[in-house]
C-alpha cells in the first residue's frame, strides 16, 4: 500500500508511549496499534485531528505517499 502511517515515527519525535497516546486521542489500544503498524484501510478525519493535536503535528506528518 502507497499510504504510509508514520505515527510511530511522531511517537518517538515525541517521547511517547502508545498508552499515553490512546489517553490522549481517546482510541484503544488495539486500534492504535492497527494504525500504527499500517494495517489500518481508513482514518476518520477526527481521528487524524486528534493525533496532530496530540502529538503537535500536521497530517503530513503522520500521512505519506510513496509510488510503489
């Protein structure tokens, strides 16, 4: 898949653990980790507003393209 999710790469900008990430974007565990890991086939845009707010980004941080 083209779409890259660099969450773990803000996370790790950031010094965060994903427990304290899911607290702060209200998301479980297990779906954060999905997102994390790239698994994910959608994103709400809430869901994408609530990790920038989080991890002080925009969501060209946290979204990329790449041609395969």
């Amino acid at each position: 898949m083209p779409i890259i999710v660099n969450v773990d790469v803000m996370m790790a900008k950031r010094k965060m653990s994903l427990n304290e990430l899911s607290e702060r974007v209200d998301l479980t565990l297990s779906n954060l980790s999905i997102l994390k890991t790239g698994k994910a086939k959608a994103i709400r845009f809430s869901t994408l507003e609530a990790l920038c707010r989080a991890l002080d980004c925009q969501p060209g941080d946290i979204l990329e393209y790449r041609s395969e």
